[in-house]
C-alpha cells in the first residue's frame, strides 16, 4: 500500500533562504519549485503524522475509504474564535494531483512559520479525497464511483466525510481541487496546447444567493493578476470543445458536483483546475509549475482579498435569506448578444500566444424554466428508506408523519432519464425528463417524510428533492428504482392546505 521513498532524501536539492531553519522532511523537497513526481498516500501519511500537533496543526483521520485507507483532516487555528472559516479538498479525482501536493508545501509552511496563518482563519485541509484512485492512478474511487458527481446522495465514504466535515465547519469559503489535459487530443491536432497554467470558477447555480455569486466572481476575476504577478497564465475555468466553432462555457452548475453541493451550504465556493501535460514525458517543471500556481491562489485565500468583512456579512446573509419564491428546475450557459471572445490558446510549435475570435464562448448562466417554490416536500413511504440517509448526510430536517395529514400537492412523473451526453444543455447523462401535474386534495400517508421548505437548509432541500428538476436524485439507480413508467415520483410538492 506503500511506496518506498527511494530517490527523496534532501542531499542534493537547492535549498531555498529559509532552509536552514526548516526541520527536514524526507517525504518531498523542500523547495516546492524541485518537485517532478507526485507525494504519494504513504509519503503522504508520514509526514502528516510529523505536523501533528506542531504549531497551530491537528492532524485526524474524518474517513476511511472502501480498501481501508485513511482520509486525513488537517486544522489550523492560531487560537481564540477565528471568524473566517476555510476549508480546502483536493484530488477527488485521483489521478488529478498537484492540488494535492500544493496543499502538503501549505501545510509544511504553516508548521513551520505559524504565524503566516492569519489569526481570524480557522483552517480546514482534506488534502487527499480519493487515495484509493490516487494509488490506483485512476479518476474513480475504489469502488468505482466518479467521486465529483456523489454530492447530492454522498454515497461513498469519501464524499460522506467531506460532508460530515462541511456540516459541522460550515465554510465561509470551500475550494475545490482538480487538473485538467492543457495538451488534450483535440488541442493536439490543431497544434495547440491551453493556455493557463491554472483555472477557477465559483458557485453558480441559480438558487444561489446572488450576493454570494459575486463575491465569489470577483475572487475570480482578482486572480489573474495574483497569478500574472507569480507567474503564471489564468483565465476563468471553461470547458468545451475547441475555438471557434465549438461551444466552450464555464463550470457546470448542477449540485452533483463539489463546486455547487458544498455551495449548498451558503458559502463562497469555487473549483480550480489546474493544467497538466500529459504524454508519456511531460516536462520536468509541469508538476511544479502547477503547484506553485496553487500555493499563489491558497495563501490568497488564506491572507484575504481585503474583502473579508464583506465576504462575511454576504454568507450570513445568505444563510438566512429565505427560499426564493421560484425554483430553477432548467438553465444553462448561454451568450446573449453573441458577444465575441477573443479566446487564448498556445501554438505549440512556437510558444506564441494566439487569441482565437469565437461567439461561442457561453458568458452568462440563463434560466429557462423555473417552478414556484412549494410549502414542502412529502416523501411517500415506500421511498422513505432511501431518503432519510440523504436528508441526513445533507443536513435537512424533516418530520416522520404519525398521522395522516391532508394537503394539496403536485405529483410529478418522470418521462425518461436521458444517458447520453446532451448537445443541447451541453452536459453528460443523467438529465431527468419530467412532466409535473396538476395539484389536487391528497392524504399523505402515516411514515411519508414532510421536509418544510424553511431555514437555512431549504436551499438545499429544493435543490435535491425538487421532483422537476433536470439533475436530481433520479440518475442514480437507487433512486431511478423508486419510479416505474407513468408513475408518480415517490416526492410530492406540497402547495397548500387541503381546503383551498
Ligand atoms: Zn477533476
């Protein structure tokens, strides 16, 4: 399960100013500029169990995966009652790695200089969410799961711990970490590689307090001059095919996600991609270049924008906005206007820079059908079973009814779910074809789950029990097993009282 640390040990390795009063660590270089090969679990683990305790670090183990390995915890905190509370994760794709590592040189350089933590920040790091894929070299977990697509039914013991965490921290600010190919097949036929060294994007999805959206859109925009000034190309994370005739958009805003599920929990969310060569040789500075984009946009984030108090206020007030009266059930990326792009890619013969002109860079998330918002959900008993681990690993409250309670209530019925990727909404399978009814008298059952559409969770109770949503908890088997053809979803929306 372990590798030997062969060819690791610091003799030989430039030091950099501060190396002599940093305590060895045998698991990586010292200089993070020195790295060419990822920090594998063991490595990993090993120096973990060194900073635990040092300095303002705690170091525990939150999960354990399905072959047994550990998910780590780290928490920095200088002490007193930090107000701004982050929490980082990285390499839930687990052949998607300098996140990672960047986050390991964070963790050194705060052992080592505590007093570079902000004393306002209480720090929450889980540096490796997937070391079973991470051994592996695989995108996908040990059980076989796509990890960044488990946050609505958090089914795996990853994503169940990151959750445990968020419930418990509720982040102001979460960054979610990952890698993308810059010389991907399509790019290499046309003589391309990306252009940024690194990628970001925000909360996005529509429910979203739009105050919070802005906020979190202005760290992305700041970033490209933190990173000019490292040294590094940034632009806003798109993904899409290539320029001009493809449709290129920006991070997806489904909740199945970590961007947008942890952003149910009302704080700043973001992703970061950054990009890594592939082929069987990439350059020897790709890794260290990747993590020392990271490590400029994490002590970013740790330091502050100089937008702390607002950022603050806007996450409190969201949390206690009440649920809007219409629910996005449908939206996508669009341009409006058909604004030109003049979109950067790298000749790779050259280096050069070329600016390719397209219309088809989506600029602006648009919402095409919406639904009002109901008083509640009624989860009917047969499918009660299936939700109640959900609505508790999503931290919703609910009520297991004793008696019968009359109301007036919409059925939906689910037409299809559609596998294939969708050209159209421009996503992968999995959207739910759904025809919602008209609202007549009912008698919800003895055992149905009432879930109030109140408080702080009803963001997140719209967005992942909303039966007419177009992503939802019905891509998934357990729950696509709950319907059957011309039947009524096993949730209703409650729109009022059983006299009208
Ligand atoms: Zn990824």
């Amino acid at each position: 399960m372990t590798l030997p640390i062969a060819g690791l040990c610091l003799a030989g390795l430039a030091l950099g100013p501060l190396a002599a009063a940093q305590p060895a660590t045998t698991e990586f270089p010292v200089d993070h500029h020195t790295i060419t090969r990822t920090i594998s679990y063991g490595e990993m683990s090993r120096f973990l169990a060194t900073v635990n305790e040092r300095g303002p670090l705690t170091v525990t183990v939150e999960g354990t995966t399905v072959k047994g390995r550990s998910l780590y915890l780290v928490h920095a905190a200088r002490g007193g009652n930090p107000a701004f509370r982050i929490l980082f994760y990285a390499q839930q794709h687990g052949d998607e790695v300098s996140g990672k590592d960047a986050l390991l040189y964070l963790i050194r350089d705060i052992a080592e200089r505590p007093e570079r933590l902000p004393a306002d920040v209480d720090l929450w790091i889980m540096p490796m969410m997937n070391p079973d894929g991470a051994e592996a070299g695989t995108r996908r977990n040990g059980a076989g799961a796509d990890l960044n697509r488990d946050h609505i039914v958090q089914d795996q013991p990853e994503t169940q711990a990151l959750y445990r965490v968020v419930r418990r921290v509720r982040p102001h600010l979460a960054v979610d970490c990952h890698e993308f190919g810059r010389d991907s097949e399509e790019r290499h036929a046309r003589g391309w590689i990306a252009y940024p060294d690194i990628t970001m994007d925000g909360v996005n999805n529509p429910l979203f307090d739009p105050e919070v959206i802005a906020a979190a859109q202005r760290w992305v925009d700041e970033s490209a001059a933190v990173e000019k000034a490292a040294g590094h190309p940034f632009m806003r994370y798109t993904v899409g095919g290539m320029p001009p005739e493809e449709e290129q958009r920006h991070s997806a805003p489904d909740i199945d996600g970590g961007l947008n599920g942890v952003g149910m929990y009302g704080g700043l969310s973001f992703i970061i991609e950054a990009a890594a060569m592939g082929g069987p040789h990439p350059p020897a500075d790709d890794l260290a270049r990747r993590v020392d984009a990271y490590l400029a946009l994490f002590w970013r984030f740790v330091d502050g924008d100089g937008h702390r108090a607002e950022d603050l206020a806007a996450v409190e007030r969201a949390r206690s906005r009440p649920l809007p009266a219409f629910i996005p059930t449908n939206y996508l990326w669009v341009n409006p206007g058909m604004t030109v792009t003049r979109f950067p890619v790298v000749e790779a013969a050259t280096g050069r820079v070329l600016e390719i002109p397209t219309a088809n860079m989506m600029t602006t998330m648009a919402v095409k059908s919406a639904m009002p918002a109901p008083l509640a959900y009624a989860i009917a008993p047969r499918a009660a079973a299936a939700f109640k681990p959900v609505l508790k690993r999503q931290a919703i409250p609910y009520e297991e009814l004793a008696a019968p309670r009359r109301v007036t209530a919409e059925a939906c019925t689910l037409l299809r779910v559609e596998d294939e990727w969708d050209d159209v909404y421009s996503r992968y399978g999995g959207r739910q074809i759904v025809r919602r009814e008209t609202p007549t008298v009912r008698e919800l059952e003895p055992g149905t789950l009432w879930v109030p559409l109140e408080g702080e969770a009803a963001v997140r109770a719209a967005l992942v029990l909303e039966p007419a949503a177009m992503y939802g908890v019905y891509q998934y088997p357990l729950f696509h097993a709950l319907t059957a053809p011309g039947r009524s979803l096993p949730v209703l929306r409650v729109v009022g009282p059983a006299a009208r």
